[in-house]
C-alpha cells in the first residue's frame, strides 16, 4: 500500500453514475477534497476532466490507489446499485483497510441488508454506516437530507462533512443527525420513501376528482394547488404538482393527460408495507398507496372492466365547488398527519425491537429540507416531538389533536363526496378508517376471536382477565383442547 504521503482526501466516493458525480461536487464546494472511483475507470478520467474540471477533485484507477489516497480514518462512500454490488465492493476494499476504517453506504438498501453489513463489518473493526440520502439529483448537488445510522464511532468524524453538504431548514439547521444503529439510517429512509408514496397518492386522488368529478381545466387546478402550497399543505410535492399542471407540451396541450396512467415502483414503498406486517402496524395509507400502483399497473384489464363494470348513473359534481375545494385542502391534510403518524409508530416499534434510540425529534428536522417529502408540516411534527421526547403517537400531541378535529367534517365530507361520484380515493379513506378505529375504544375484534375460538379453538382472553386465554366447546360437540395461541 502507499505511504501516506499519498493520502491527501478528506473523502472518497465509489460510483459517478449522476448521483455521485453530484455529491461530490457538492461535497468539493464546501472545502473538502474527494477522491472519485469507479468501477468503469474510464469514466473517472471523463469526469475529471469534464463536470470535476478546475476543481480540487481527484481520482484513482484501482481500489488500491483510492484507499491510499484517503486520509485516516479514511472515509469512502459507496454510491452503486442495492443489492450484490454493495457486497462486492466491500469485498474488493477490506484487503487494503485498517481498523477504525469507515464504509458509508448511500444507496437506497433495505435496513435488513445494512443490518446484516453492520454486524459483519464490526466483526472486522470497520465502522459501517448506511446513509439515506433524498433530494434526487439537485438534492445531491446542493444540499440533501441524510439519514445516517450505522456504527456511532463513525459520527464524529463523518459530521462535519454531512452537516455541510446536508440542505438547511428554514432556521438554518442542517437537514443531517445521527438517526441510530445498525440498520436504522436505511429504514428511516425507507420510511421516508413509504410516506412519499403516500403523499403522491393523496394528490393523485384529489387531482381525479377536481378532473373527473368537478371537471376542473389543468390551469384552474394548478391555481387550486399553488393556493394550497400557500398554507397548511405547503410543501415539496404540492409545489411541483402545480407546476406539472401547468406544463404543456409543444402542441400546447397539458403534456399530464398524455402520460400513460401505470405507475412504475423500485420497491422502498412495498419494502415499508411488508415491514409494517412483519411488525404488526397498521401503515394503512402507505400500504393502499403501493396497491393503487399496483392497480394502476393492470391498464388493459382496467379499461375492459370500464365498458364491462356499472357505476353511480351521475358521475360530475353539482354542489358547492367552493365548499369541496376547502373540503378536500382538510382531507389532505388530515390523511397527511395520519400517514406521518403511522410512518412514526412504525420506526418506534423498530426502534424498541432493535434498540436503535431514535430520535424521532431529529428525523423531522432531517426531512424539513433537502427531501422529497419536505414541507412546512415537520416543523410541527419536530415540535411535537420536542414537547414530549416519549410521545406514543402523533396523535396524542395537542396540535394534531386539534388539526384532526378542525379537518374532520371537511375531510368526511370529502370522501363521501368521491364515494357517491365512483372515484377511488384509497388512501383519503383508508386514513380516515385509521382515525376511527384509533379513536374507538372498544372494535369488533372480539367476533374475530370468538370465530377463531370457534373453528380453530385458537381460544380468547375476556375483558375481565386479559392474559388469560380460554376455549369454549361452542357446539357442544367439540372438545376441551386447544391450540396454542399466537399473536395474529
């Protein structure tokens, strides 16, 4: 290995596919020097010698010659694809690193994979940290969210870069915080991602009955939208879905009433549900956002079962149009703060299961800015968080309390409203289903049980002796033994 009078890098970065080649520059612009890899060397030569160009950014043309270059302890973040190729490459560096080493991972892995690396790589005394990072590719090149979680050692000397680079809040505050251990920066940026299905979905749906329902133009609806970006709804994806409504193509035609209604997926929104049911919460809005792609996937069969299939005989709104558009600012809202809700109570039970402490407080801070999701709305979130560092659910909290209840006509209404006009609106009722059964202190799972006790004796606890399980021969013909009980 080289001496190391060689090492001249503050930080080195594996992958210049757009991503990388932006975070790079991005962490150049804030004084550090970077050591850029790739698995193609060419492609190092191209960017040094076209976007890198009159910059302090270096490269190398082997692993060898990138680990030499970094400086102790020497930090290199991998940026490639999710999956095998992350394996590979920590392979390929572990030869040529030293204790105290430390591997970041910036891609988009599942938190189970960061969890299993984690362990591994403490095993070989290196730190190994997996990084969320949204934005897209502007986020990378000015200012991200990162959510690293890893091996704590790792923070100190990886926080003076990330905060730098990270986007800033409104009051200045970088959009980077130690999120926890393990695998916990990955599955807060799942989580994230889950949330940002949700929120896509909620305007999807408010989009088709403003033009189905209502029969709005784009341009009225852009009007609606950036209203709406103006108050409690201000964010990131209400912004640029005024603009997307707005945009025409060259013939002067709204260019979103050409695109082809099937939404494509890369799997972080499936990966949140299915956690959700391995871990018992109800992420309902999430969940019905990744089928609504799904559904929206079958396009051929959904346009034989509209000429096949009957609906409501009268399909277009003839009420208060100003009184819907208020209705469904309130619905939004209100399934927002449900989404969130869930999302929190999803990381809580992870966090308790894989003791990973996080800060639920800093995480709102680390999407206030930089991310997909960003919006006024975290502010409120961190706030609450802050108030009551414990706090079961946001639900609990005074402010969403009262938000809720403020929204609730509106948001009923709302539904109700798409309901009898036959427009789907999955993720609006799904999160006011959440709500209900949240506030209901006594569902009818005790049928569930009573069933279940029945056909399978799974037997049943009673409201007078809960942890006290029993079976009831409810037939007469049956007899006294049961199965074991198990968490359904």
């Amino acid at each position: 290995m080289s001496s190391d009078t060689t090492a001249v890098a503050d930080f080195g970065l594996i992958g210049l596919a757009v991503m990388g080649q932006n975070l790079i520059l991005n962490i150049n612009d804030h004084g550090f020097k970077v050591c850029a890899f790739n698995r193609t060397v060419a492609k190092v030569d191209h960017f040094l010698d076209n976007e890198a160009k009159d910059t302090q950014i270096i490269g190398a043309h082997s692993v060898e010659e990138f680990v030499a270059k970094l400086k102790r302890p020497r930090k290199m973040m991998l940026l490639v694809k999710a999956g095998s190729a992350v394996d590979k490459f920590i392979e390929t560096l572990l030869p040529h690193l030293e204790e105290g080493d430390i591997i970041i991972d910036g891609g988009n892995s599942n938190y189970a994979d960061t969890q299993r690396r984690y362990e591994y790589l403490t095993s070989k005394r290196i730190l190994f940290v997996g990084c969320g990072v949204s934005g897209g590719e502007e986020g990378a090149r000015y200012g991200p969210s990162l959510m690293p979680g890893g091996n704590p050692k790792a923070w100190p000397h990886l926080k003076p870069i990330f905060q730098a680079i990270a986007a800033k809040a409104p009051d200045g505050a970088p959009c980077c915080d130690w999120v926890g251990e393990g695998g916990a920066g990955h599955f807060v940026k799942m989580v994230h991602n889950g949330i940002e299905y949700g929120d896509m979905q909620l305007i999807s749906e408010v989009y088709q009955i403003f033009r189905d329902g209502v029969g709005y133009t784009n341009d009225e609806q852009g009007d609606i939208f950036a209203e709406w970006n103006k108050g409690v709804l201000d964010s990131f994806l209400i912004e640029i879905t005024t603009d997307i409504l707005r945009f025409k193509d060259t013939d002067g035609q709204p260019l979103l009433e050409k695109i082809r209604d099937a939404a494509g997926q890369k799997g972080t929104g499936k990966w949140t549900a299915i956690s959700a049911l391995d871990y018992g919460m109800p992420v309902t809005l999430i969940g019905e956002a990744v089928f609504a792609r799904c559904l929206s996937s079958l396009k051929d069969e959904r346009v034989r079962a509209s000429k096949a299939l009957a609906g409501p005989s009268n399909c277009k709104f003839t009420g208060d149009k100003a009184k819907l558009i208020k209705d469904l600012e309130q619905a939004m809202y209100a399934s927002k703060i449900i989404s969130y809700a869930q999302g929190f109570m999803l990381m809580r039970e992870a966090s308790t299961l894989y003791k990973w402490n996080l800060n639920y407080g800093s995480i709102a801070l680390m999407w206030r800015g930089g991310c997909i999701i960003r919006s006024a709305f975290l502010g409120d979130i961190k706030n609450a968080f802050d108030a009551d560092k414990n706090l079961e659910s946001l639900l609990f909290a005074p402010f969403f309390q009262k938000a809720t209840s403020t929204a609730q006509d509106g948001w009923r209404s709302a539904i109700c409203t798409a309901t009898m006009l036959g427009i789907p609106v999955p993720a609006l009722s799904t999160a006011l289903s959440f709500y209900d059964g949240y506030r209901t202190a006594r569902l009818p799972a005790n049928m569930i049980q009573a069933q279940r006790d029945y056909f399978g004796a799974h037997t049943y606890e009673l409201e007078s002796s809960p942890g006290n399980y029993l079976h009831t021969n409810w037939t007469g013909r049956g007899g006294n033994v049961h199965a074991s009980t198990y968490d359904a």
